[in-house]
C-alpha cells in the first residue's frame, strides 16, 4: 500500500490511512442526504471556517483513536486463536447458510522498491526482484489451502491487490496470480477487481495489460503534489506523471479510478495542500481517498526520517480538513464521510444518498460487510464471527506453509457484546446517527440500560457541540463530523477499558 498504514492490510488503515491495514491494523456518515449527498450539517460544517473549533475543543481532542474499518480493532487479536481456529471458522462456513453468499478476497504483495518516509505499511524494500517469486508461490499454497478448507468456486464479488506495491510483480507473475485466483474461484460477472499501483513506475503497457487481466478498478497513491513535502517524505512524482496515467486509465477502460491523499505529513500548509487539492479534482478521478498521516516514530522506523519540527500543528490539519472538503464540494465531488470522497454518479455517492453505505477493512464501501479471505503477510481476514492476521514476517510465513499449515498466527473470536457494538459504531461511522429501537430490536436488549455508561459520556459531547439528542437516539452535528472517530471510540468497550492509545492515530 502506498499510504500511511500500520502494519496489515489495505483494508484495515486503522491510523492513518488505507485497503486493508490499520494500526489498530486493523483502511463509513451522514443522516438525511442533501442535493450534494450530505446531510445539511455537513453542508454547514463546508461553508464555515474552521475557526468553529475552539483551539480548546482541538486541544482536548487531539488524541489517537481508531479508524474503525473493523471492531473489534486488530490490536485486540490474540496469539491463542491460530490456524486451526481459522480452519473451523473455513469449515463451519462451507456449511452453513453463508456458503452461498459472495466472498471478498484480499492479496497483500509487501515488496516496494523504495521506501516513503510516512509509511506503516507491512512491507519488503529491495530492488532484489527475484525475491518476489518464492512470495508468489506461496501465495499459490496458501490459496489451496484456504480452497481445500472452504471448497472449490466459491463466488468472488471483490478482489483487492494491496501492499506495499502489487505492482512490483511483473506482468507475467500478476498473470499467473490472477490465472490461480479464477481457478480457484469463481469471479462474478460485474464484480470489483482493483489493485493498488504506484504512478511513477507503472506504464501504459501495464495498465492495458492490468485490464486485460481482469481489474476493472486502480488506485494511485499520491499523497501530495507539492514538490517541497514529496522530497520531505522521499516520494517525488510531478503532477504530469500522473496527469498522464490517469489518461491512460481512461483510455484503457477501468470503471473507477481512485486517488490516495494524505494531510497532516511534514512540510504541508494549508495553502499547499490546498493547491493539491485543485490539482487532484482537475484530473477527475472518480473517488478520492484522504487521510491523515499517523505520525508514529516509536513504531515504524521510516518515520524516524521525518523532522518533527516540520509537521503541521493540529489547527492546521483541521484547515487541511475543512479546506480538501470545501475544495472537492466546490468541484463537483460529494463527501461520503470521514476520508472519502466521490462523483456524484459514482455507486458510493449514490449507496450514501440512499441510506446504504458500508464500512469494513477498505474503507467505505457499497457492498454488505461480507466474508473476507485475505492472503499474503500480515493480511487481515474476516470468517463469519472470527478475524484473523497471518503471519507478519516472510520467515515467519514461509514456515508455516512450508508445514502445510495456513499461516494465521492471531485473531479474535467476537463475542456477542462485539458484534452488538460493531453494529453500534458502524451505524456512527457510515450515518453519521444512531436509532436506539433498531439495535434494540436486532440484538434484543435495552439500549438505555445497557449502555448507561456510554451514554453519561455522552453528554460531553453534547457539551461540546459534536453530538445532538433527539426522540430516538442522537446525531453527529457539523463540527462533529471532524471528531466522528471519537464519537464512535464511546462506545468501544476495549478502547475505554484501556486509556492507552498511543498505538492509534490522532482522530485529527
């Protein structure tokens, strides 16, 4: 992956960005949808200034939180759920009422051929290209195993490269991947197959070669355009370059082109990233990703390389906020929630204004939360009520398949309080809302009873502008929506079990 994500996957960006990594390693709001596919606060939240939030309210909630692409956050797995646990999840769905229903599958390539200073990505720097081929066929293993447990063709609605650089792989090493993932499954017709590139060293060539493959989606990290912070954060690709790609994209007929962004990452100013932001919405790209750099020295050494000093104060990073938002509204794009942004035709745009957003390890999406398999280092998988991490080191992976063993080394089997409080903060984060009477009646409980703590929390959110009551439960407000990670975190019974946080981003 090419952003600032801990250690997993792409789709589990749990800190600072992306597919399916999150520092809780873990990569969905708005009530009524207005014309512009927000709710009218958030309307509001775009035409003010940032000037709304007290330097005060900053100061008190400038404090890591998850992102929540999943819940229980990744950094509660336990080394007592292994292999063999994994397997009983594999076999109890292969039959069970959810054999039927699509998978989503997720392939982590960890291989970069150099490094970018923000990064907390699981990932290999070498330019030793021969390394990638004992990765390749141990994937090919490890994807006959999975298929050996769970039985053959099962349907596949969406695919994901991720990394690292998928495109590391030559063309012929993503060709036989992608031969191996369709004899194994069955690709759906109209399903999302996207991958992750990185523009300065992608070609036209491989993008016509990518879609003949079969991905019908690319995402491009960027980040930044301002030449003074890609030397800071030691990724330099002039604008041209990708100005290029896209067009190649284009021409080359994926459905959805997706740009990757950053804020918050050394050097930055609101004026710069505001340039940015002109830059990327003139290219037209049919969603943006942006998020914001988790900056974590003490844990990822890359970051070690990045002056303190330079980084922008947290007003600034709410500027950078409110000003990407106001400049993608003002260019036509609707703000889905939180990092994400899309044409208004897009499916995600059109899932937001009809009540049907989603969020799982990826971010916002417009399918149901479904069955994840993921393959590769450290990739986060979901199996019915059980996540699952394999193994984050290659050694460590290889050993494992080398026994024939799936290589899983942690995970979690959720509880009924975890499913009941996913379903609690997923309705924060995709709605932006909560109806007590719908948790009420989907998990049999009494919502005022049995979240009587949270709840008394509650009110100092209310004190702080950030949430509203009303008849049936409560709503994030315009200046909510900048802290909707720590309206969610309330309710996360691991999160305010334990004070300590400093393994998560800051929620701005």
């Amino acid at each position: 992956m090419d952003i600032a994500t801990p250690a997993g996957q792409t789709a589990n960006r749990a800190s600072a960005v992306i597919p399916i990594c999150e520092i809780d390693c873990s990569a969905n709001p708005g009530s009524s949808a207005g014309s512009a596919g927000l709710s009218p606060p958030m309307a509001e939240v775009v035409a003010g200034d940032a000037g709304i939030l007290s330097v005060d309210l900053l100061r008190r909630m400038d404090v890591p939180g998850p992102r929540y692409t999943s819940y229980p956050t990744a950094d509660r797995f336990v080394d007592a759920f292994d292999a063999q646990a994994y397997l009983q999840a594999l076999d109890q769905r292969s039959i069970g009422a959810a054999s039927g229903q699509p998978l989503s599958v997720y392939v982590h390539v960890p291989f970069c051929d150099s490094i970018c200073y923000y990064c907390g990505c699981n990932k290999v720097v070498t330019k030793d290209h021969s390394k990638a081929e004992p990765y390749l066929t141990a994937l090919e293993h490890e994807l006959a195993l999975v298929a050996a447990a769970m039985g053959p063709r099962q349907v596949v609605s969406q695919l994901h490269f991720g990394g690292g650089t998928p495109t590391y792989l030559t063309d012929a090493q993503l060709g036989r991947l992608m031969d191996k993932l369709g004899s194994t499954f069955k690709l759906a017709d109209g399903g999302e197959f996207s991958i992750e590139i990185d523009p300065r060293t992608v070609t036209d060539e491989r993008l016509h070669n990518l879609a003949r493959m079969g991905f019908n989606r690319v995402s491009l990290g960027v980040q930044d355009f301002d030449a003074d912070v890609q030397e800071a954060v030691h990724r330099e690709q002039p604008f041209e370059q990708v100005e290029a790609l896209m067009k190649s994209a284009r021409a080359c007929g994926f459905l959805s082109i997706n740009v990757d962004l950053i804020y918050g990452l050394p050097r930055q100013t609101p004026e710069s990233f505001a340039r940015t932001i002109s830059q990327v919405a003139s290219l037209r790209p049919d969603r943006i990703a942006m998020y914001g750099y988790a900056h974590l020295p003490q844990r990822f050494k890359p970051q070690r390389r990045i002056n303190d000093a330079e980084l922008p104060t947290g007003g600034q990073r709410i500027e950078m906020l409110s000003g990407a938002i106001s400049g993608f509204l003002g260019h036509g794009y609707n703000y889905i929630g939180m990092d994400h942004f899309a044409l208004p035709d897009d499916p995600l745009a059109v899932a937001k204004r009809q009540g049907r957003l989603h969020r799982n390890f990826q971010g916002y999406s417009t399918h149901p939360d479904c069955d994840l398999i993921a393959l590769g280092v450290s990739a986060i998988g979901r199996v019915g009520a059980v996540y699952s991490q394999n193994a984050k080191t290659l050694d460590d992976y290889y050993d494992a398949l080398n026994r024939n063993q799936l290589p899983v080394v942690r995970g979690l089997a959720l509880t009924r309080d975890d499913v009941l409080r996913r379903a609690v903060i997923m309705s924060v984060m995709c709605h932006g809302s909560l109806n007590y009477e719908s948790i009420e009646l989907a998990h049999l409980i009494d919502f005022k009873s049995y979240f009587a703590n949270e709840l008394a929390g509650l009110d100092r959110l209310i004190d702080d502008g950030l949430v509203v009551r009303n008849p049936d439960g409560f709503d994030v407000t315009p200046r909510g929506w900048y802290f909707v990670r720590a309206v969610a975190s309330l309710f996360d019974r691991h999160l305010q079990a334990d004070k300590t946080r400093e393994r998560f981003s800051k929620v701005i």
